[in-house]
C-alpha cells in the first residue's frame, strides 16, 4: 500500500512538472513573436545621436544671425554634437552672445571638409517630401522576416533616382551586404533623421549638403533586399514614426 502511494506521489509530480515545461513553452514563443529582435534595437540604436566626441572643445561666441545649422557648417561638425554636447533643448533658443562648446576632436562619423556658410540657407519649416513614387510593399509596424518594419518599403526601379525627403546634412552612408545594403542616413535642422536602405549606388559623401528633392542615391535590391526597392524611415527624437503621416 505504501508502495502505491509512493508511485502515485511520483506520477504527480511528473505530471506537474510536465503542464510546467508547456507553460514555459508558451510564454517563450509569445515572447520571441511580439518583441523585435536584438539586432533590430541595435540598429534603431545607431540613430540616437551616438556619435562619440572627444572630451577636447573650443569655445564659440554666437553671432547674430547664426543658427546651430550654421555654425556645424563652418567649422566641420554635425549639429547633433553641437546640440548633445551644449545639452540645447530647443534650437530656436540661441541668442547672440551666448557661448557654445564645440567639439575640436574627430567623431566617429562626422570627419568632413568645412563647407561655406554662403551655401545654406536654414530648412526648419520644410515638410517631408516622398523620396521615390511607387507602390508601398511594406507598411509601418508590419513584420518582415522576423524584423518589424520601422518604416516602409517602396517598389522601384533599378537606378531609379531616390531624393532627399528634406534638406540636411548626410550624417551616415554605410554599405552592409547582409543587412541593409548601401545605406544614406539624412540629419535635419530641425533634428529629425531620414534614413535611405537597398540602394544600388551612392551619390553623396558622409558630411555633404544636399536639398530637398536632390538625388543622393540610386534605388536598388542590395543587402537582403529580395527586389528592387526603397526601405525610408524618418525618425522624430531619435523614435521611428510613421512615414505616411508626414510625407507629402
């Protein structure tokens, strides 16, 4: 009778050790289906003014009639260092006479030749402009190959011209054969970041100054584009939103 009772307290505790396992299971694949991927957050992460600037700087008078964009501009820096460094929350706040820290050091992406101050003119009220007409493949928050869409996926044409959805200076180009293929990330004035993926070809430099509607890459299928296509996000805060709410 002992013996019994033994093999049945046995059993139970297989049994209730097996619907644990299964529960387990189940709350791994919910898990492994509803959050992106690490390599995804890795990526986004890139666009969240992580440049890594020296701890040397100089001193910088603000004049009248300068704009972060302006003074970035003429002593070869990104305006994403100049806002990060100095702490600025709005960049419309600058006033002359007020003194900033410039980064004297080279950066991890921001190594470029001094542009003329002449050559810009300050883009704060431009809206998005489409960077390719096609038909959407891909929507926001749409999953992907195990990857949630951070943006959209446009159909092209190999070579076909793909513009500057604003004006802005290029603060990345990268060219990745297993990920995003040639890549063109755009920085605005107004802090916003548009992001071009699946290129054919480049046509800009990293530092460089473009307008809107200037074409800055050829579409393409690099990178583990199945088609040729055009992969845009734009980034509000360092945040993907989506595109389709602020193109037009």
């Amino acid at each position: 009778m002992r013996n019994f009772s033994a093999s049945k307290g046995i059993a139970g505790i297989v049994i209730m050790l097996l619907i644990m396992i299964l529960i387990t299971g189940c709350a791994t694949s919910h898990r492994a289906s509803t959050y992106p991927p690490p390599k995804l957050k890795k990526e986004l992460g890139s666009l969240k003014s992580s440049n890594t600037i020296t701890q040397k700087s100089t001193r910088y008078t603000i004049k009248q009639g300068d704009t972060i964009w302006r003074i970035a501009h003429n002593h070869g820096v990104l305006p994403d260092d100049i806002i990060k460094i100095n702490n600025i929350k709005n960049v419309e706040n600058i006033k002359p006479g007020q003194q900033l820290l410039l980064p004297t050091g080279v950066t991890a992406r921001n190594a470029f030749p001094v542009r003329k101050a002449s050559t810009y003119t300050k883009k704060l009220n431009e809206s998005f402009k489409w960077p390719i007409r096609g038909r959407i493949l891909y929507g926001f928050d749409k999953w992907i190959d195990g990857y949630k869409n951070n943006g959209i996926d446009i159909q092209a044409v190999n070579g076909q011209a793909v513009k500057a959805s604003k004006s802005g200076v290029v603060a990345l180009t990268s060219d990745t054969p297993d990920g995003w293929g040639k890549v063109v990330v755009l920085q605005h004035d107004d802090g916003s970041y548009t992001w071009y993926a699946y290129n054919s070809r480049i046509l800009v430099k990293k530092g460089d100054y473009v307008l809107q509607g200037q074409t800055i890459t050829e579409a393409g299928s690099t990178g583990r584009a199945k088609r040729d296509k055009l992969h845009f996000k734009i980034f509000l805060h360092g945040v993907p939103v989506n595109p389709l709410s602020h193109l037009r």
